[in-house]
C-alpha cells in the first residue's frame, strides 16, 4: 500500500471511459450531430408536451396552440436540446453535477480534419473560420433572396411572387445579412485574429466561445424556416415596427426569437472580448501598443454588451403582445407605438456602429501594412473609436425624425448625429494620409481597403444628408436609404470583410489565393456595387418609396438597369468563393508573414500553432513602426542565440 | 514636391469637376411645389457641395497616391516613419465640424421656419389607414375625401392619424413626410407653391398593399378650392 494521494487521471473515473468510435453507442450517446439531432427533437417533443399538458390542465381549448408549442418547443427546447446534444454544455453540467472535469483536456482544440469543424471545438482559430464559412452561408441565401425580389422588381406590377412573400425576402435579406453575416463575420475575423494580436493562446474562455458560435446557426435556421410557417415569413422589415408586427402570420415569431438567440451569441462573444483583450494581453502589450482591430473590438464589444438586450427586450414584448395578449405597442391596451421603435433603435443605432467599427481596425490593419508605413495618428484612431462609441448612444432617435416623436428631440439628435462625421472624418483623412508617401502594394486586400474608404465617404456624407433634419424628412423611407445604408454596410462593411478575409487567408489556411482571381472579384464587385446602389439616390429622391413590389412606371428603366447590375454583383460572388475553396485546397503554400506585417500573427507559423506561441513574445514597440530603424513590436524567440545577436545589434 | 501638389491638385479638380456634374446634370430633386421643399432644397445643396469638396479631396489623395507610390510586388522597403502631424490632425477635426455645426444651424433654422404654423392655416385631418388615405377638413364641412385638394399659397396644416398600423404621408413634391401613427396624432405643414396634380405616397412598410396605397393630391386656385369645397358639402 503507498500512502501517496493519487493524481486523478481517466482510469479512475468510468464516466470517462469512450466506447470505440464508431460504435453504435458512441454515435448515439457521444456528443456530436447525432446527438444534437435527436436531443433537439427530444426538446421540441418536451416542449410540446408541456404546452398541451398545461393548457389541458387550465381547460384552455384548444390543446393545441401551433404558435405557442413552436415558441416554446421549436425556439426554446429544441435549440437547447441541440447544443446539448453536441456537447455545448458537457463540462459545465460535469463541472455542475459535481463529477469530475478534465481541466487540462484539449481534446477540443485544433482541427486536423474537416471533420473538427463540424463540433463543438474550443479552440479560437477554429471558431473564427466556423463562423466565417456560417456566415458565407448566410450571405450566399439573403444574396440570393436579393436576386429574387430584384427579379421582382426589374419592373413595375407583380410577376413572380405575392405580396407577403415579396415583404418576406425583402425582411429576411435584411436579417440574414445584419444578423448572420456582417455582425457574426466581424466577430469571425476577430475570433481568429485577436487573441494572436494579442499574443494570447486563446480567448479567455474557450468553452464560451464554442457556445456563442453555435447559436448562430440556431438563429440563421430560424430566420430561413420562417417561409416554411403558415402565413409565410415575417413581412415587416427587418425593422419589424409594432403595430404591423404584431398583425404579422406565425413567421414573425420565428424573427422575435431568432433576434434573441443571435443576440446571446453576440453578447457572449463581446464578453469573451472584452475579458481576453482586457486580461490576456502578452507582457508589454500595453493599450497604446494594441494594434486599432483590437482597439475596434475593444469598442464594439462595449457597443454590443451595453445595447443588445435592448433589442432583445423590443422583440420579446412584440412576442408578449402577440401571443400573451400584452399592451405594450397596442394603442387599444394603453400601449405606446412609438416605444417600440425607440427601444429597437436605442440598439440598431449603435448596431449600425457594431457593424461598422470592427471593419475600420481592418482596414487600418491592411492599409498601414500594405502602405509599409505606420498608421497616420495611431492615438487620435483609437480615441476617435471612443468617439463614435459615446456619440452613438446619443443618436437613436434620428431615425425617427418622421416618426411623431417629441419635437424637442430632433435638434438634439440632429446634432449628435452630425458631430459623428468629425471622429469617422478623422479615421478617413487618417488613412488617406497613411497612403501618402508610402510605398504601396496594390493586393487584393489592399483594393478592397481603398474601395472601402472611397464607397464609405460616400456613404458616410449620404449620412450627412439624413442627419440634416429637413433633408431626411424629405428623404427618409425611401430608396434614398436603401442606397446609403448599402453603400455604408456593403461599400462599406462587407468591402473590409472581404479585405481582412483576403488578409488573413493565408495566416488561416496556411496556402495563398489567387491574386488574379482577387483582383477580378474586386473590381467586378466595385462597379456592379456602385452600378447598383448609385442610381438608388436618384430614384429615391425622386420618389420611389422602400419596401414596395409596385412602383411608378416612371422609374421602370432605372430598376430595370439596378437590376441588371444587381445580377452581375451577385455574380462576381461566385469568384470570390471560387478563389476560396480551391486556394483553400491547393493554393501555392503561404509564407507565414507574406504581408511584412509587424503585428503578431504574422510571426507565427501559418497556420499557427495550437496554441498559437510556443513561447510567450514579450511586446516591445508600438504594432506599425514600418521605416523606424530597429524598431519592432515584440520580441518572439528569446532563445540564447537570438538573444546574442540581439546584443550584438545594439552593440 | 511643388510639382506633386500640382498634379494631385489636378487630380482633385478633375474630379470634383465630374462630381459636380454629375450633381448638376441629373435632376436629383422632383420640382419643388411648396415653400417647405424649397426651403429644404437650399440645405440640400449646402450638403452636395460639401459633399463634393470632401469627396474629391479624399478620392484625389486616393488616386494620386496609388498612381505615385505604387509599387511592384517583390519591394521589400519601407516607407518614410510618418507617425502623425498635430497641425493636420487639428485642421481635419476642425474643419469638418466647422461644416456639421454650419449644416446643423441652417437645419435647425428651416426646421422651425417648416415647423411654423400660422393662425389662418387650412386644417387638414389626414387618417391613414390600410390601404387609402382619408382627408377631411373640419373646418369646411362634414366630408371625407380620397383626394387631397389644397388651395395655393395657402398653408395647409395636417392632422395625422391611422386606424390600424403606422403609415406615412409623403408628397414627393412638397418634400414633406410624416407618419401617421395609432394613438397620437402628428402634424406637418405643406403651402403649396404650384398647381397641379402630385402622388401622395405612404413611404412607410404597412402590409400586404403598402405599395398600392398612393393617393392624389391636386392643388388649385383658391376660387377653385371654395367652389369644390361647396360641391362636396352639397
């Protein structure tokens, strides 16, 4: 007998004990798709049950109440039935039933097949491209439903679909391209690229980050399936203003619910955000020294923790009132209307922010490495984030200048709006003025940067026009917006996406795209994007209101033409993914710094290691001191050789 | 140097030029028909010219500095260690708020003008409602009508409210737009300024017809406006 206290390890703990793979046990009861298929309908049956029992138990008639047993069986227990069944919550039930936790396990982490994509994988890397190829996805179905309604609208009257359906896509194009492209595909660029930036070997919590990405899919699923509820999908804009909200079929509870697990996912991932930026900056690495994406998502997390739930708590009170009989938006009740489009834009305010800021730190990122030289006015770029942090809380209400809101509200909100032009303005000339002099290298990722800065002028001074209360009561509903809001989320958000998928693609994959294939989705994308959107201001001032299947024929020809453009936009797309898949396959080898880029995933192998430093760098200098002799942002490989020549250096 | 001033100034022209003309030669704005909208048309050229001098400033720097400093792919130097220029960096907070705080001040100043309501206003009561809209005037007669019609050089005071959902009354023409909204009443004023016929369009999302629920307004004399007013109470 020996009286030393054994380590735990697995042997002593049967639960532990991993039937073969490939077993009938394993595939059915081990965490993984099946498991989440059949928990997830183990979910929806429970939730079912419980509805009928409860209403049967009230006497309500009848039993069955198709609206509610979806609310509560498909969008609530099915979705939880399914991230517990592919292992979501294993180590925190282990953790919370008191059986024992591998703390040290990093069975989830990595990927060496395809087949680790599909799980529930901790590692940040991973994660990142989990959600990039989600929200590719994504983009690919609401672009297609864009195609669809451009279809529809090449010219006046109805031809293909009905009016419901018509308000249907147009809602959903909407939702999937906020809430599970460029919302999600920032905090997929950021998943993969911060904590490297910040010389960290994970996110602060790996477990959480494996659970925000999937309620992503939770919520895109939901969005998609609200064409397959009775009465067809949600028709009341993404926007989804109560009272017409309220009178909309079944789908619109698809949207309700949808927004509440897209936004858990982006309140989780903002946390982790935070905490890791925060906490798991490398030695050295002091706030002045980040590089602006980590600045950018410094702020955006500020910006997404703060005002999602607002959003979550508009659309929950849009379900109460629908399906609980509440007051809150019906006028009838005591209800207020107006309430809900100020809560909903006390969030898609400063969303229009969340989607915005995460692209500008890309943008600084590639602009200053391919320009080789550093970012014009590093500190005034952090703290103009600042600026647009704190100013976009203060502006919501432009968005209901034509609303009937209290008038004392308009100047000020006039106001705020336009003093946003002064800390975006200083980020433009910031990066204009990193061009200058520079030596630049006209890559794909770079062409996409200066596409961004030129299509976001424009649509930050359309920005202007609507700020400008007499302009936008004038302007507001109509295809003046739809122009600008597309210049400033897809000339502008998508433009940096596309630049930091670019970017980052050989850190990711380890191989490198076609430039050429780069270059012809670049400029095919620029002048079908400003074929598309650009006439869109005529026709809106003109007069075509949004949101319409039927127009005056006077603007047949332009939409005729709008579409056409709209076409061949979604036609360069195919490029792009062309590019992506088989560079992902067989593209020539990457370096691992084929940019020169001074921050530090670029010096690290591509793709990194698994836990991305073998040793931890020690953060030395500022992250873009290109043409500073002897300069460097961090010191990576302190082994004796490297540290000899070092001494030599300064010797 | 003094000769890369030149030609980026050159560049810049170049464009500013075009964009101008592009602001210039599209008739971006449908013809002005009441006080309101030109009033709302001076601001709107404030804002494009702006808008052009900024555009043409950033695009210039754009285009010159990629056409100068480009370079092929195998160059490995570095560019100059430019770091920051407190002077530009104070001109370019400065400037454009000088601009915005102009902008603000003129919007704030037609807004009231707009806003202004003057005792002998026409009353209009405006009820949207899935999918029509319904006029009255309260003061002239117990009637309703379908078609808005409005006396010129008279300013028309609206009343607006909706029945059912939240819609929005808009008058391409007249540049003035206002929801109308279940529960509350709003008001916008419109003096129209020609006669005529002009589509009076519900410009927010509100149902399955919201794209067919349009409407006409026909301005006339004021002779006019009282022989229909009698026809209708008749």
């Amino acid at each position: 007998m020996t009286a030393t206290h054994p380590e735990p390890n697995v042997r002593e703990y049967p639960e532990h004990f991993e039937p073969p793979r490939g077993s009938a046990h394993r595939t059915l009861l081990g965490a993984g798709l099946v498991r989440g298929a059949w928990m997830a309908l183990a979910g929806f049956g429970l939730g079912a049950l419980l509805v009928m029992a409860l209403r049967a138990w009230w006497g309500w008639d009848p039993v069955w109440d198709t609206e509610i047993i979806l609310v509560v069986g498909a969008m609530v227990l099915a979705p939880i039935g399914f991230l517990a069944g592919i292992g979501a919550f294993d180590y925190w039930l282990h953790y919370i039933s008191g059986r024992p936790t591998r703390p040290e396990d990093h069975s989830g982490h990595g990927a060496t097949s395809w087949h680790d994509y599909f799980r529930v994988n901790t590692d940040h890397k991973v994660i990142g491209i989990q959600y990039l190829v989600t929200t590719f996805v994504f983009f690919t179905i609401g672009g297609l439903m864009a195609m669809f309604f451009r279809a529809e609208l090449a010219e006046p009257g109805l031809q293909f679909v009905d009016s419901q359906t018509y308000n249907g896509l147009v809602s959903v194009h909407a939702t999937l391209m906020i809430f599970l492209f460029i919302i999600p595909a920032f905090a997929g660029l950021a998943n993969f690229a911060v904590p490297l930036m910040l010389g960290a070997p994970d996110m602060a919590f790996p477990r959480l980050n494996a659970l925000s990405f999937w309620l992503l899919p939770i919520a895109g699923i939901m969005f998609v399936a609200s064409f397959l509820a009775p009465g067809g999908a949600f028709g009341a804009g993404w926007t989804g203003y109560a009272p017409l909200a309220e009178g909309q079929p079944m789908g619109q509870t698809f949207f309700n619910m949808g927004v509440q697990w897209a936004g858990a996912s982006s309140i989780m991932t903002a946390l982790n955000f935070l905490v890791t930026i925060i906490t798991m900056r490398a030695p050295g690495m002091t706030f002045w020294r980040m590089p602006l994406l980590v600045w950018a998502n410094f702020t955006t997390s500020l910006l997404v923790v703060l005002a999602t739930p607002f959003i979550a708590g508009s659309q929950f009170f849009v379900m109460f009132d629908r399906i609980m009989h509440t007051d809150f938006f019906t006028p009838e009740g005591g209800g207020y209307v107006l309430g809900y489009q100020h809560i909903f834009w006390f969030y898609s305010h400063p969303a229009v922010y969340i989607m915005m800021l995460p692209g500008f730190g890309i943008v600084s990122e590639v602009i200053s490495s391919m320009s080789r030289k550093p970012i014009f006015g590093y500190r005034l770029m952090a703290l103009s984030l600042l600026g647009i942090l704190v100013l976009g809380f203060s502006v919501w209400a432009h968005h209901m200048f034509v609303a009937g809101m209290a008038d004392w509200l308009r100047v000020p909100m006039m106001i705020t709006t336009l003093l946003i032009a002064i800390p975006t303005g200083i980020k433009v000339f910031s990066w204009v003025a990193t061009l200058w002099r520079g030596r630049i290298h006209l890559t794909t990722p770079m062409l996409f940067a200066l596409g961004f800065v030129t299509m976001f002028v424009i649509g930050g001074l359309s920005g202007i026009y609507l700020g400008s209360v007499p302009i936008d009561i004038a302007a507001s509903d109509t295809y003046f917006i739809v122009a600008h809001i597309h210049y400033v989320l897809f000339g502008g958000s998508v433009f940096t996406i596309y630049a930091g998928v670019y970017y980052w693609f050989p850190k990711m994959t380890g191989r490198m795209y076609s430039e050429t294939l780069g270059k012809w989705h670049f400029w095919l994308t620029f002048v079908s994007f400003n074929a598309t959107f650009f006439p869109m201001h005529y026709v809106g001032l003109r007069g075509m209101p949004r949101r319409v299947f039927d127009y005056d024929s006077a603007f047949g020809n332009l939409n005729l033409f709008i579409s056409i453009a709209s076409f061949v936009l979604g036609a360069s797309f195919i490029l792009f993914v062309y590019n992506m898949v088989t560079s992902w396959q067989r593209g020539p080898i990457a370096e691992s710094n084929p940019w020169h880029a001074r921050t530090l995933e670029w010096q690290v192998t591509s793709p990194p290691p698994i836990f991305n430093f073998d040793e931890i760098p020690q953060v030395v200098g500022g992250p873009y001191e290109y043409g500073v002799p002897g300069a460097r942002h961090a010191v990576l490989t302190p082994s004796k050789e490297k540290a000899e020549e070092k001494e030599e250096v300064h010797a | 140097m003094r000769k890369g001033i030149v030609q980026l100034v050159a560049i810049g022209v170049v464009i500013g030029v075009i964009t101008a003309l592009v602001a210039v030669l599209f008739q971006w704005l449908p013809a002005s028909a009441s006080e309101e909208f030109d009033r709302i048309q001076a601001i709107y050229w404030f804002a494009t010219w702006m808008s052009v001098v900024i555009f043409s400033i950033v695009a210039a720097v754009v285009v010159y500095s990629v056409w100068k400093w480009r370079v092929p792919p195998d160059d490995d130097a570095e560019g100059p260690p430019i770091h920051g220029h407190t002077g530009l960096e104070i001109a370019w907070t400065a400037v454009p708020a000088i601009l915005v705080i102009a902008l603000g001040i003129v919007s704030a100043v037609v807004m009231s003008e707009n806003g202004q309501a003057r005792d002998d206003a026409l009353q209009v009561r405006a009820t949207g409602q899935q999918f029509a809209w319904k006029f009255e005037y309260p003061e002239l007669g117990e009637f309703s009508t379908g078609e808005l019609v409005l006396p010129v050089d008279q300013q028309a005071r609206f009343t607006m409210e909706a029945v059912d959902v939240i819609h929005s009354f808009w008058v391409p023409n007249f540049g003035q737009k206002m929801d109308a909204v279940p529960g509350i009443e709003t008001t916008i004023n419109v003096t129209p300024t020609e006669t005529g016929e002009f589509a009076v369009v519900c410009a927010e999302l509100c149902g399955l017809g919201h794209a067919t629920m349009r409407a006409k307004a026909r301005v006339v004399t004021q002779a006019e406006f009282d022989a229909w007013i009698e026809e209708q109470d008749a």
